[in-house]
C-alpha cells in the first residue's frame, strides 16, 4: 500500500473513532456515577450529549435522554444546566440563537418524558466552549455540536454569561 493511500485512511478511522466516541460518551458518566460519591458527582459531572442531524429523533436517543431524566431525579435538592454548543462554523448571532434553541428543544423533550421543569435551565454559549478548538475536520466540528447536561450553580452560570459576551 502507499504512503497517499494510507494517508488518505487516517481520516477515515479518526472519523469512524471521533463518531463512535461521540456515541457513547454519555455511558461513560454512568460509569463515573456509580464509582463515586455524590459530592464527587457534582465537581466532576458532565454528561456531554451528541446529537444534531436532520431527521427524526431515534429510540437510541430517547433512551438517552431518558436515563439523564432518571439521573437528574436522584438529586431532588440540585439543579441543572442544559448547555448547548455549537461549531465554529456561521456567525457569531446565529450561533448565539442556535445554541440557546437546541439547548431549549432538548430540555422540552425531556419535560415532556417526564423532567421536572423547575430543575433544568438551557442556556446556549454558541462556540465559547469547543471540544476541539479550531476544528478543522468534520468530526471535529461533530464533537463541537452538543449539549451538556451539568449540575448547576451561581458560578458556572456567571461563567457562562461571561463566555457568552465575550463572543460580541
């Protein structure tokens, strides 16, 4: 095989790799919860949830967002920010929107299977927070589109209000 043709492979298994890791990151935390303590939990929680496409929403997904509603509910004195993050990739202004509504869907959907509204706030910070800073490739800006599942507090929100400016 030559050097080009194997080049050209490198992508392709780092996209194949980028695109499962995506898929089961959110397991990863699971496996986080049950090895800690609750107050370790919440210094080091972060369920990242991937799921931007065109097309209907799967049953995979509603498991997903299912078992976040189910975490969330073990914690009846917490509450939590859905924070949607978007690519690089568009200007700032509708990025900005696009952040704040995909955060808005997901916490709709999961108030309709059964969330306590008053538990979870969505708040879009647009590109301020990227998994992969400068993305270049399209599992990169994959990884970058998402929503994270975080328990909330004073601080971080003032966090991400700061972010949120800075992006102006």
């Amino acid at each position: 095989m030559c050097i080009k043709h194997k080049a050209g492979s490198v992508p392709k298994t780092i996209g194949v790799v980028a695109s499962v890791m995506a898929m089961l990151a959110w397991r990863g935390v699971k496996a986080q919860e049950f090895a800690t303590e609750e107050t370790s939990i919440q210094q080091k929680f972060g369920w990242d949830f991937y799921w931007f496409v065109f097309g209907p929403i799967s049953e995979e997904i509603y498991e997903q967002l299912d078992e976040m509603i189910e975490f969330i509910s073990r914690f009846p004195n917490e509450t939590f920010l859905i924070v949607g993050h978007t690519d690089e990739r568009g200007s700032q202004i509708y990025n900005k929107m696009l952040s704040q509504k995909r955060a808005e869907y997901i916490r709709n959907i999961m108030i309709q299977r059964g969330a306590d509204p008053k538990k979870i706030s969505p708040i879009g910070v647009a590109y301020a927070e990227p998994r992969f800073p400068k993305a270049k490739t399209e599992p990169e800006h994959t990884m970058n589109r998402r929503i994270t599942l975080e328990f909330s507090s004073k601080k971080r929100v003032k966090e991400l209000q700061k972010k949120i400016r800075r992006l102006k």
